[in-house]
C-alpha cells in the first residue's frame, strides 16, 4: 500500500485529533503506536519519499549501531546480527516500516509555523492550513548545522561544508582537506575521503566502543544505554549534559587506528583563525584547501509557538510533553529520555509514553467533546477561533 494515497474526501481534509510532524523514524515510531490506540492522526513531511533525509547523507555512510539494534517497534531491522546498515538500506526500511503498517502519511507538506488556539493548533504549512487538537513535533533535533562562529573569518578560497552537506570527495578541490570534529562522523568522512585527497582530523577522538562489546557484550550494552543512561540516574544526567553540549558519538566499526591507517594526520582542535586560516590548539597556522566541520548540529524551532522554547530555542518539556503548552509533543528529541532517544532503535520508548499519554488525555477530553465534529471548514475554523 501506498501511504501517500488518500481518498478525494481525505485529501480534502484539514482537521485531526492529532498531528505528527515529520515521518521519520521519531513520526513513523509514534505513528505506530497511535495507530494501535485507535487514534485519529496523520503525519505530515516535507519531503517527496520517505527515508529522503538519510538518502541525502554522505554516500558511505553507514549506520554506528548494528542492525539488531535498528528496529521500530513490531519489525526487526532484516539484516544479520553485528552488521551496520547503509543510508540506502535505512531509508528502504522506513519506507517498508510505513507500508506495512498503512501509517496516514501526507508527503509534499513543510510545515511553516505552528500557533496555539483556542482549542488545539493551527498548523500553516505549503499544502494550506491544517488543525488539530493535539500536535507532535517529531521533525528530528539534527536540524541546524552547528558551525564556529570564527568559520567566517576563513578565506573564501577555503571551500567550507558541513558534514550534512558532504556527499563524496568528487566536490572538494584536489589538496588537502580538514575534517573538524574526531567522533563517529567526523572519523567515517575522514577516511573516506583519504582515499583520494590528504587529509587531517582535528580534535579529540571520541570513545571507543570495542567491537566485542557488541558482538559478546551487544544485549547488555544496549540494555544499560536504554534504562541506566537516562533522565532518572545521576550517571545519566551527567552524560546528558555532556552530549548536549555537542560531544560527538562514539566510535563504532571503527577506531583511532583505522584512522592512522588510512595515513590520515591527527592535529589538536581548531580554536581560531588567524590570516584567514585555521589556528590549532597548539597554535600551529595551516592551510587547507576545504574544511569539512563535523561539529553537530543543535535544533531549529522556529516555527513552533515561540512560548513553548526558551532564550536558545530549546523546547521546554518533560519527558516529551510540553511544560507550557497543552496538547503539544516532542519525540526524537537528543537524550529526551535515554541516550538512545534520538536513534532509530530507541526511539521507540520515547514515542510509546507519548501515544500512552494522548490516548490517556483523549479518552478524557471525549467525555467532554469540543464543538468541532462538523466536517465543515467554516465550523472548525469557527470553533478554533481563527
């Protein structure tokens, strides 16, 4: 089944109970559960296909966790176990993962500001206006490149990309390249695009997690990842405030020694510039032709309510659930719960406290329905007080 096919009176709709914003693997997860809920939803994305966003990664890339830690819930990740899938494969499952279960999926839909009414939202997107009571902002925390704000005194002859914008080395110039940031994607672009320019990686290297705490230890890690490394452990909490200040990934599937290997040179992190070049922390001045920053990224919320985030447009919620707003979710959120949260294989615990917590609420506010069961437009927009 196709999943962006609806009938001529459902492409004509404009209200829901709920609306999931973003079909991946955060709106596909939550789209799972609310579907088993009997809820009233649909899930809306600005791309023409899903998976597009993992298509549009770096051609080598490849998954750091493997496979059998790769599943939404009700369908394992069909690969062997400790093998690490590529963005191709990735982006094949989350489209075989929405079919299989007939998720409402309307593709083709950016999503331009979300408001707070009356009685629910108003969503402005590039398909018209659509409403609901209840919103879920499942777009992903990867939205915004985040780059030094010293990248603009480099000399414009240095092309600059950010990780997101990598795809092979065939658009870099033919000399040396730089890759800033020495965790799981900083590593990977690196030794890729040795292959074909000298190249150097700057920073620290992040952890390293040996390849047999997966393949002996794989279960238990996960495990501990999932339920020890979250919001209700000191031991959490501390590692949380450590990604959230953009630490890279750790390294799996490959290592500080892959990277030697690949004849790759290891330099102290970029703190400056100086003559328009980078400045090392060692105060060496070098002189690469591109610069490939693989510094993360932080979140982009402009859209949203401007009262649901604070001074760094970082949502407040607990859990998920907005502190502010009623009626408006977060899933897929970096460290939300676990440190898995934002993955494809721990989203899923995130996005089934999220349905639990709707279906709760609904239940609730059915005893007491809203004036809006008309079909008509001018009724709903009447009651939402447009």
């Amino acid at each position: 089944m196709n999943t962006t096919k609806h009938t001529d009176r459902e492409s004509q709709r404009i209200h829901w109970d709920t609306i999931v914003i973003g079909a991946g693997q955060a709106g596909l997860a939550t789209g799972y559960y609310l579907k088993k809920y009997g809820e009233d939803f649909i899930i809306i994305d600005e791309a023409d296909r899903i998976g597009n966003s993992w298509r549009k990664r770096w051609d080598n890339l490849s998954l750091f966790t493997p496979a059998q830690f790769n599943g939404l819930p009700g369908l394992a990740f069909p690969a062997k176990k400790n093998y690490c899938p590529t963005k191709e494969e990735v982006a094949y499952y989350l489209e075989r993962y929405a079919n299989k279960f007939e998720l409402p999926i309307k593709l083709n839909t950016k999503v331009l500001a979300t408001s707070k009414v009356n009685s629910g939202y108003k969503i402005e997107t590039s398909s018209g206006t659509l409403l609901c009571k209840r919103v879920v902002v499942a777009s992903g925390y990867y939205a915004k490149p985040r780059i030094p704000e010293f990248a603009n005194r480099l000399d414009k002859k240095i092309k600059q990309l950010h990780s997101s914008e990598y795809t092979n080395h065939h658009a870099l110039p033919d000399d040396q390249v730089l890759v800033v940031g020495a965790g799981a994607s900083g590593v990977q672009i690196s030794i890729d695009i040795s292959k074909y320019r000298p190249t150097m990686i700057a920073g620290k290297f992040t952890t390293k997690i040996p390849d047999a705490v997966f393949k002996y230890f794989g279960r238990s890690y996960w495990w501990s990842l999932n339920n020890i490394l979250t919001i209700n452990t000191r031991i959490g909490r501390k590692v949380k405030a450590t990604v959230m200040k953009g630490g890279g990934g750790p390294l799996v599937n490959v290592s500080p020694k892959d990277v030697k290997a690949a004849g790759i040179e290891h330099v102290p992190r970029v703190t400056d510039v100086r003559y328009g070049k980078p400045v090392l922390e060692d105060g060496r001045i070098i002189s690469p032709a591109a610069i490939i920053w693989c510094t993360g990224f932080k979140p982009d919320f402009s859209w949203l309510e401007p009262s649901a985030m604070d001074e760094k447009s970082y949502p407040f919620h607990e859990r998920g659930i907005s502190s502010v707003l009623d009626g408006l979710y977060f899933v897929g959120m970096m460290f939300q719960f676990a440190m898995t949260s934002h993955l494809i294989g721990g989203v899923g615990k995130d996005a089934a406290f999220i349905a639990k917590h709707i279906h709760e609420h609904s239940a609730v506010q059915n005893k007491y329905p809203l004036k809006e069961k008309a079909n008509s437009k001018e009724m709903l927009l009447d009651n939402l007080s447009l």
